[in-house]
C-alpha cells in the first residue's frame, strides 16, 4: 500500500456486501454499502485464476475506491464458468473473513416463480437479471443481456421468470466469422458512417451493429406479442449501450442490473435466515 493510502480509506455505516457475476468473457464486481452502490469493476474472466490472484486483483480495485478487505460484511457470487467457484469461495473465507458466502445457482431459489423446464437450466445470472428488473421495473418487462450469448428473458409484472431465447453474442458471432473467413478481420465495435457501407471494415460493422440492432427488435416484438405490448424492454451486458443506440425497442441500458439482483438475491435470503432463527429462537424460549 502506498504511502497515504489509509487515509483516504472510506468509512461506511450500513452493512457492506461484495457481489460478483462471472460471465464467459467478462467478470463483474461490486460493492453495495445496504442499497447504495459503492463501486464497480469489470475484469476479464481467468478460469484458472486462484484464490491468491482474486485477492491480488481486489486488494488493488478496494485500495484504489477507499476499501478494505476487513469493511466487507457478505458475498455473493453468480458464475457461469464453474471453476471459479471454487477459488472465489476460498477468498471470501480467508481474505475477507466470511464463512458462509452465498453462491447463486442456475435454477436455485432466488425469490421468484419460474416458469421453465427444468427450472435447473435458467443460469444464475438470468434469474439475477430477472430479479432486479421485477424490483426495479413496473409491470413485464423483457431483459437484453449482452455477453458470449444474447439472451432474452421475460419477467411477468408478478415477477414470473416466464422464459425466454438465447443466440449467439456479438462477439462469439464475429469470432466464428472472421475465424471461418481468411480474408475477413476483427473490427473496432463502432457505429459505421452509412449501413451502405463502401469499405471492408464499415460492412463488418454495419453487419455487427444494425444487424444485431434488427435481432434485438424482431425478438422483442415476438416476446411483446406473447407478453403483452406495454412490456418494457431492458438492455445489460457489455455492448448494451453500442447497440441500443440504434435499437427502437431497448428503452434503458442498466449496466449493473446483474449486480443489483445479487444484492436483492442476497437480502431475502438474509432476511429469510433471521426470520428463521427469531422463530426458532421463540420456540425454544417457549418450551
């Protein structure tokens, strides 16, 4: 730590919880002092990253925002890729203290209806999305999740986790493409100047952006159809703002929406877990 640096370490009054989502491509991270976002951090995701690395790698984003290790109260953590799981959960209980880190599981209970079969194929960062857009969002709503897959998930204004679709994501898509064609390359995920586009690299973009733009559309007005048309239609993920700027359905961009149904996730149970131990705590009081 450098010179001064505990000095400008943050004080916070309210329970400090650090929630993370590991995607295929991109891991996320953020701290909520109660409902109040702290700070947030997106990292590329290492499967085989230890326990040693995760604490390397936080230990400088904490010092760097005013945190410490020792202010954290809970985790927990959402991954698709499981072989961190392991490593993220030997962190949070010898870096940060915490015996009993809630780790979020495609299918588990997160408070809500599901409406899927098996309920064990909905991906913990599905139900997190749906989660949050329920508690934050009146009425349907329609998540757009932008990561290694596009996924598309509906969220009844009961907050039924209805279902959804997935196709490939922006960057796998363009991956496979310039993989399988020689004379075609990666291009910067800009917006082109024309959707006519008189060079190579501007077609590859027009294609990327008004083409996954269109996807966008065309899936939501078949989900609105079945959904009722006032659903409301919510973009998340790392290309979410790129595409949703041409996009005429995407009405917001969350980038936190993930993070910020860990943290709901997370409340419930604790408070499911208090409920629990007051009640059993008067039982026992009462024999």
């Amino acid at each position: 730590m450098e010179q001064g640096a505990s000095a400008r370490l943050l004080l916070f009054t309210a329970p400090m919880l650090l929630a993370i989502d590991v995607g295929n491509t991109n891991t996320a991270f953020a701290v909520f002092e109660g409902e109040k976002l702290v700070a947030n951090w997106r990292v590329g995701t290492v499967a085989r990253r230890t326990e040693d690395e995760y604490s390397v790698l936080l230990s400088g984003l904490f010092e760097r925002d005013g945190i410490a290790f020792g202010q954290i109260d809970g985790i927990v953590i959402s991954s698709v890729v499981p072989a961190v799981i392991f490593p993220l959960v030997k962190f949070a209980k010898r870096q940060l203290g915490i015996d009993d880190p809630l780790v979020l599981k495609a299918g588990e209970d997160a408070g809500i209806k599901i409406r899927y079969f098996p309920e064990s194929d909905v991906g913990a960062d599905r139900l997190a999305n749906a989660v949050a857009a329920h508690a934050l969002y009146p009425g349907p709503v329609i998540v757009v999740d932008f990561g290694t897959a596009t996924t598309f998930d509906a969220v009844g204004a009961d907050g039924t986790y209805l279902g959804g679709s997935i196709a490939p994501g922006i960057e796998t898509s363009v991956e496979a493409l310039v993989t399988k064609a020689a004379q075609l390359r990666r291009v910067q995920y800009v917006r082109p100047a024309a959707a006519v586009a008189t060079t190579t690299v501007e077609s590859l973009q027009s294609g990327v952006i008004f083409g996954f733009a269109g996807q966008v559309d065309g899936i939501v007005a078949k989900f609105r159809e079945e959904i009722g048309s006032d659903a409301r239609v919510i973009a998340t993920g790392g290309l979410a703002d790129l595409i949703a700027s041409e996009s005429k359905t995407i009405q917001e961009v969350n980038p936190l929406l993930t993070l910020q149904g860990l943290r709901l996730v997370y409340e419930r149970r604790k408070s499911r877990r208090s409920g629990k131990g007051k009640a059993e705590s008067q039982v026992s009081s009462a024999k």
